[in-house]
C-alpha cells in the first residue's frame, strides 16, 4: 500500500495557492466592475485586509486542531488567503504610486516581505526550541498576519503624491 510522505502533504496548501492567486486578483476586480466600491485602491484594500484578517485566524487554529485533515484544511484556507493577498498586493503599487514611482513603491512593498520571510525559519526554530511547540509560532505568524490587515487597511488609503 502507498503511503504519502510528508512531501506530499506540505505539497497540499500550495494548491490552495495557486486558487487564491487568482481569487484574490479577480475578488478586487469584480469588486469595482460590478460597482460595489467605486475605487480600484479601496477594493485592493479590503481584499487585502479581509484575506490577511482571515489567514491570520486560520493560521492561529492550526495548534489548536489534532487530525492531519484538519490540520491540511486550515493550511490550504490559510495558504489561498496569503496568495489572494500576495496577488492583490502585487497590483497595489499601481493604485497608490505615481507612474514613475511604481517600481520604488513595490520594491519597498516586497523588501518588507521578503526580509520578514527570510527571518521566519530562524524565529520559527527559535520558538520551537525555547518551548519545545510550535504553537507560539503559528499564533504570532496569525498575529502578523492580522497587524498586516491594519496596515493595509489603515496606512494605505490614498495614492502617494509627488510635491515638485
């Protein structure tokens, strides 16, 4: 009989991700064409803020369940939510920088993420290590990824402008 290595099953979530990636893009889209919120910014940022509000309580659950289906299930919400975020965010920088700042803006947007994620397997076994759980890991990634939600929602509310 085939049993599934643990390959297969961090494959999983990512699946979620693919399905997020274009949810996300088309949610903010669909948003604005059928004249639910009038600007296209104001939609990125509820999508945004709702998929990052949504992945940080899906990913503080995760300690708390005991099947590995239960465990598979928040990873692939979790996993789809962060990618409808990612997606969104990518688009953001045209909404809220002017034409010749659109690359600074996501630069600057995307060195926060990637130093954060280039930090979070060194915390993440740091938290393991003190308290032998990883537990705390994933409750302060859901806490992260909720003061994100308030970041975008909060900071991010109107376009940038240049004074010459």
């Amino acid at each position: 009989m085939f049993a599934p290595s643990l390959g297969i099953y961090a494959s999983i979530p990512y699946f979620g991700g693919i399905v997020g990636a274009i949810v996300g893009g088309y949610v903010s889209k669909w948003l604005v064409d059928k004249s639910i919120i009038k600007e296209s910014l104001k939609a990125k940022r509820v999508t945004i803020s709702i998929s990052a509000l949504l992945a940080g309580v899906a990913v503080i659950a995760i300690p708390m369940v005991d099947s590995l289906a239960a465990t598979l299930t928040l990873l692939v919400i979790a996993m789809a939510l962060l990618s409808a975020l990612s997606a969104t965010g990518w688009a953001l920088p045209g909404d809220v920088a002017p034409a010749s700042m659109v690359a600074s803006v996501g630069s600057i947007q995307n060195f926060g993420g990637y130093f954060a994620g280039s930090l979070s397997p060194l915390v993440t076994g740091l938290i393991a290590d003190v308290t032998g759980s990883y537990a705390l890991a994933f409750t302060s990634g859901g806490i992260i990824a909720a003061c994100a939600a308030l970041c975008y929602w909060f900071i991010v509310r109107e376009p940038v402008t240049v004074k010459d």
